[in-house]
C-alpha cells in the first residue's frame, strides 16, 4: 500500500521523465561517494524505529540501486530491475509500504523474497527541493508486518534528514567548484604577460570535467591509499596536457574523485583528446575516467553556467557508458 508521507513541503511533479531524474541525481554527487558515519547513523536510526533487521539509503541509479549506508545487507548495490525502492520513487509524495511481497505480484518472484531475505518492505522517497525522487530511506523485514503510524512518520522524517545531509553535501561541492573555476581568472590578473593581455583576457573557454567511476567500489577492492595514489598519479599526468602558458588550469575537488580543468582558447580539440588519451592509459590501473566538457559561448558567459554544460556532457557520457557496460 501507499500512505502519504507526512508533513511533505516538496511539490511534488509526477511524470518526471527519466533523463531528468537521472540528471538531477548525478549533480548532487552523492552515488559511488565514500562511506559516512552520519549516514550509518540514520540507518541504524531507521532499523530502531522501525523495528527491522534492514535499513537502507538507497539512491535508485540508471541501472542499479546503489546504497549511502546499510544496515544488515551485505550488497553495496542490486540491479535496478530488482528494486523495490525503484516503484517507490514513482509516488514521491507517498511513503510505500508492502505488507507481504510474497503476495505482490511485482515483488514477489525477487530473488530476496524467494530466498527469504525480505517479506516486509517500506520506502520513504528522497525528493529534491524540485520534487524529483532520486532514491529511499526504506526498511525491510523477513517476516510480513505493518508500519505503525509513528513509525511511518519517523521513517518519513528520516528520508527528509537523509535529503538535507545530501543538499549540504552538494552545496559544499558546487562552493569548491565556484572557487576552482575562479582560479585561472584571478592568477591570469596577477600575472605579467603575455598570460594577462587583453588579448588573454578576451579569450573564450572551455570547462572539462573528468570523474572516475564507481569510487567507492574501486576502493573498496583496490583499498582507499592506492586508489588515492593512483588519483594523485594520474593528477600529475594530467597537467602535461594543457597549456600553461595560455592560462589552461586542472585541479581536483577535494576529498572527490573529480577534476575540473579551464582550458583557454578557442582551440582546444587537441588538448581534450590529450586528456582523453590519458584517462585511457590509466585504465590499466583500474580507473575508469569519464569526461565531459562544454565551450563557452563567449569569453563573459559565467563559468558556473559552462560547467554546468559540461557536467550534463558528463552525465550522458555516463549513460553511453552504462549502456555499452
């Protein structure tokens, strides 16, 4: 069943199209991110409230259901296609509850039902300010059973606790990225020429933005010292590629497996197939490195709007991606 999630302040917008869904859930930067305290915290919050040996935030991905934390589940993600979170999305403004999925008949060839994993389900979606659902805060049980009204509530007020830690997350992310794409601006008007002439000054400009994929995964299996040497490495590959001397600029946001680089002039193919030839060196290393880049339309257009560009480059890069995986 469905039961309106309480105290709801989003409005709400149904039929949201998928590829704007998608888009919302990668600017905010939080799928393939590394484990928090915080998080583990609400879930086992969830698991008490509710009463349940499982608690999940689960934030629904292209094809997989990736979790922020979890409690009792071994799994850092499952198929898309296995989801229950995947149907509570599609009610954002209400809270699923499934009393017995064995006796749903959406759920209940799923291997975590047939194995006896899960019986019980209840989701409480996470809504951006702009009403778009991106995963659940949801518990599970092995037994069928009903929510009570507190604890549809609790569940409820957790999903939007869990929402805010994400917008702070993103707001911190989106103040770095300002201040990086800043940087080439502010040392161009501190540094003699020829790097600062008006002819400099005037040039347009290219965003590129590069992530590796599946951080978390990638140091869960390589471990969080190597994957980070192998970032710092392929850092300093990087920088080889671009043209100091014109003003270009490359660093990476911190604590992310992301770099943002400015690349000035209107001539850049060449330094962008340079950087795309040494993310795929670095294959070799266990990384996969995605870019995405956007062109300024002019030399004054705001860099916030060109990354912005550049940032929905990258994510249907990732859809190819996921698509050719």
């Amino acid at each position: 069943m469905s039961v309106p999630a309480p105290h709801s302040t989003v409005a709400h917008r149904p039929n949201i199209p998928e590829s704007q869904r998608q888009r919302a859930l990668d600017r905010l930067r939080i799928v393939d991110s590394l484990p928090e305290p915080v998080y583990d915290d609400l879930v086992k919050l969830a698991s008490t409230v509710c009463d349940t040996p499982i608690a999940l935030v689960s934030l629904v991905d292209r094809d997989r259901q990736w979790f922020k934390a979890r409690l009792g589940l071994d799994e850092r993600e499952t198929a898309r296609s296995l989801a229950v979170c995947d149907h509570a999305i599609r009610n954002p403004g209400e809270l699923l509850e499934v009393p017995d999925l064995a006796r749903d008949p959406r759920f209940a060839g799923l291997p975590m039902v047939q194995n006896d994993i899960a019986r019980f389900y209840a989701g409480a979606p996470l809504v951006t300010d702009e009403g778009i659902p991106i995963g659940t805060v949801c518990v599970l049980d092995n037994e069928p059973r009903e929510l009570s009204d507190e604890q549809r509530a609790g569940l409820a007020s957790l999903s939007r606790i869990a929402m805010e830690l994400i917008d702070a997350h993103a707001r911190e992310h989106q103040a770095e990225i300002d201040a990086l794409l800043a940087k080439p601006a502010a040392i161009a008007a501190a540094t003699p020429a020829p790097i600062s002439t008006a002819a400099a000054a005037s040039a347009p400009y290219t965003v590129a933005i590069l992530e590796l994929q599946d951080y978390a995964g990638t140091c869960a299996r390589f471990g969080e010292r190597a994957t980070e040497k192998s970032l710092e490495a392929l850092g300093r590959a990087l920088e080889p590629c671009l043209r100091e001397d014109l003003g270009d600029h490359i660093d990476r946001v911190s604590c992310s497996p992301e770099f943002v680089a400015t690349l000035v002039g209107g001539d850049v193919e060449a330094r962008i197939e340079a950087l795309r030839r040494t993310v795929e060196r670095h294959r070799s290393d266990g990384l996969t490195v995605l870019i995405g880049t956007a062109a300024a339309s002019s030399a004054d257009e705001a860099p916030g709007a060109v990354f912005l560009r550049a940032d929905a480059a990258l994510s249907r890069e990732k859809n190819r991606h996921a698509a050719a995986a």
